[in-house]
DNA sequence: AAACCGGGGCG
DNA sequence: CGCCCAGGTTT
C-alpha cells in the first residue's frame, strides 16, 4: 500500500515522472569534478561538500575554476582543517559571502575532529555553514542517503511539474515540499534523483526561456499543460536598497606600496582588507584626509580626487569617489589591521573584495 | 519571521 | 544598465 499518511501539499506526482527524470539524467548529466566516484561511497563527500557550499552563490560554470583552485590547494579535509583562516579567504576571493569560507574552514576542524566524515542529514546539519539544503545534498550526492535536497532549482522544477501556487519564499512551502518528494524518492538511487531534479533545472527547466520542448517531463508538466511556465514559481519577498557615498583614499608610500585596512570580523566583507576610507561624509575629502592622518599619526597632503565608481550589493550600493595621497615622509602605522602592501602581497596574500579591486584595476 | 550577507550573468 | 539569481545565520 502506498502512502497511507500522505498528507503533502501535492497529490502524487505524475506516473513515471521519476523514471523520466532518470532516464534524462543518465543520458544528459554534465561531467563535472565533485561528481567522480568516491573510494567507497557515491562521490566523494569533501569535494561534495566544497562544491555545495560554493554553488549556493554561482553557477556551475562560474564556480568550476574556484573549485579546481582550491582542491589543488587543500586536497584534503586535513589540509582544510589546518590551513589559516585568512588562506581560505583568499581562495574564496570574488566569490562572496566571505562567512561561509570561514564555516567551512571550522567545519573541517570539526570533522577532523570527529573522525569521520558525517553521513547522515541530520548530523551534516550540525556543522556550522550547513543548513537543510547542503545537509541533504551531501547525504544524497555522496552517501546515496534518503533525504530532500531542496534548492532553487528544485522549487522551481517541482513549482511547474504540479502548477504550484504556493510561496516558495515561504519556509513551510520548502518544508513541505522537501516532504512530498521522500514520498516518491526512488529508495535505491536518492543520490541520482536529487541530483537530476537540480540538473534538470539547471540545463532544461531554467528560470528564463526553458527548454519545454525537450524536457523529460513535457508530457506531464500541469504547468506547461496549463500555459503557466512563466508564473511560476512564485516567490513573494522584495527586499529593500539603500545608497551610501564612500570616500575611498590611494595612499603609498615611498616605496610604493598601498595602504589598505582590515574590516571588523563581524559584518559586511567582515575580515577582508580594503581601501582606507569614510562613509556618509559630507566633506568627504576633508574627513579622509583628517582619517588618514589620525591613523598615520602624520600630516598629510591633501586628496586629489582621482575618479568615481559604483559597486551594488544586494541591499546597498555604494557611490564610490576615488582620492589619491602619496606620502613623502615615514608614516608609523597602529595595529596589524593597518598594512602597506606590496603589489606581491596584494595579489596573493589580503583578501580584496571587488568593490575595492576593481577600483585598482 | 525578517534582516543580513556579495558578486556574476544576462538581455 | 537594470534586473535576476540562493541558502545559512543572526536578530
């Protein structure tokens, strides 16, 4: 008897949509470095790992150098474990969400810790920097484990396949939905299936002018049966923007070399280095120069107003007007938060973020 | 539940 | 250039 307790959001699933699904992905499914076959398990769980936790902000394509880099670098979970915290930072440089390269780093000293590497959703959840979706992707991907791996991909495949109204912004939508597909998770192949639910809505089933027309599913999608491709999914949160003007100074000194400062550990590019500057000034020049000199324990000259730029995150975005101060005498310099870098130091060793870097470039 | 956290791709 | 994309943590 199937299903005596179904009680999800859907009715069953179309007849043989899992065996579509299936047979798709066994003839489509892309080649890529962290779905090789692992010694004893489906694939290798710390490649896995690393490439969830990266594809939870880039497409595959974007990500694939990042990845390749970084497995070279820490081809283990060891060398993860014992590598710096600034060192993984640097590899994650330009990819964004800095704090989920630093989970992953106190993850690796927490399994290492632990001895082996977790296997169940459950207890892949405890790690920090893994929540429901990556827990269940590992389980899945590597452990060949039963458990839902729902992510935008999947919300949007499974949204149309059943012509879903529901919010998927919503977290008891994605709960529910991650319990409607267990229902009909083949028992043997979990890996395989989550792993073609998020192929397909990567290849086929794309946000923007999908590929009905050859989707394993176009004979029993109800949202291309009923002409709503293009509605769903529905997602309903909006969030809101703000503008911020940043007065960005280029000092170097004698040699050269370019002053750059730590961010705090905690908030936006928490960690990373940037260019010395102020925020919401109105005599932006005068407040840097005045800035500068508290920090360099000088005078300096005044700033030449060199050029503006523009970087856009999600929730600001900076209006950035670029000085530039060479210095001329010494300058002692307080903390270990102020550097003057070499262009050596600068391209290997300080995490930049982009909204700084390409001011430089 | 809502706010915070970045950067790249695309039309 | 405006618009789109996502999942985990913190508040």
């Amino acid at each position: 008897m199937k299903q005596t307790t179904s009680s999800t959001i859907f009715p069953a699933p179309p007849d043989g949509a899992a065996d579509a699904l299936l047979s798709w992905f066994s003839e489509n499914k892309r080649d890529l470095p962290f779905r090789r076959p692992g010694e004893t398990t489906r694939a290798d769980p710390y490649r896995v790992w690393i490439s969830e936790i990266m594809a939870q902000q880039t497409q595959i394509d974007t990500l694939i150098p990042y990845f390749e880099r970084f497995i070279a670098v820490f081809p283990t979970l060891k060398d993860l474990a014992e590598a710096s915290e600034e060192a993984v930072l640097k590899l994650w440089e330009g990819l964004g969400y800095y704090s989920r390269a630093r989970n992953l780093r106190k993850a690796a000293i927490q399994i290492q810790a632990l001895g082996d590497f977790p296997d169940t959703a459950k207890a892949l959840a405890k790690l920090p920097g893994i929540g429901p979706y990556t827990a269940g992707a590992v389980a899945s991907l590597a452990f060949n484990q039963k458990a839902a791996a729902v992510d935008g991909n999947v919300l949007r495949v499974v949204s149309r396949l059943m012509d879903s109204p529901a919010d998927t912004a919503l977290p008891a939508v994605r709960k529910a939905i991650s319990a409607w597909l267990l229902t009909w998770m083949p028992e043997d192949r979990p890996g395989d299936f989550n792993e073609a639910l998020m192929e397909l809505g990567a290849l086929v089933c794309t946000p923007k002018s999908p590929s009905c027309l050859i989707c394993p599913w176009r004979d029993v999608c109800l949202a291309l049966k009923n002409g709503t491709i293009g509605e769903r999914p529905v997602k309903s949160k909006r969030m809101k923007h703000r503008t911020e003007k940043i007065a960005a100074a280029i000092v170097t000194d004698a040699a050269g070399r370019l002053l750059i400062h730590r961010r705090p550990s905690n908030g936006l590019l928490a960690g990373l280095w940037e260019l010395p500057n102020v925020t919401n000034s109105k005599e932006s020049a005068a407040a840097l120069k005045r800035y500068l000199e508290s920090v360099l324990d000088t005078t300096v000259s005044d700033p030449v107003f060199i050029k503006n730029g523009r970087h856009v995150f999600t929730h600001i975005t900076w209006q950035i007007a670029v000085y530039q101060l060479p210095l001329h005498s010494s300058a002692t310099l307080k903390s270990r938060d102020w550097v003057f870098a070499d262009r050596d130091d600068l391209k290997t060793r300080y995490p930049l973020p982009t909204a700084f870097s390409k001011l430089l470039a």
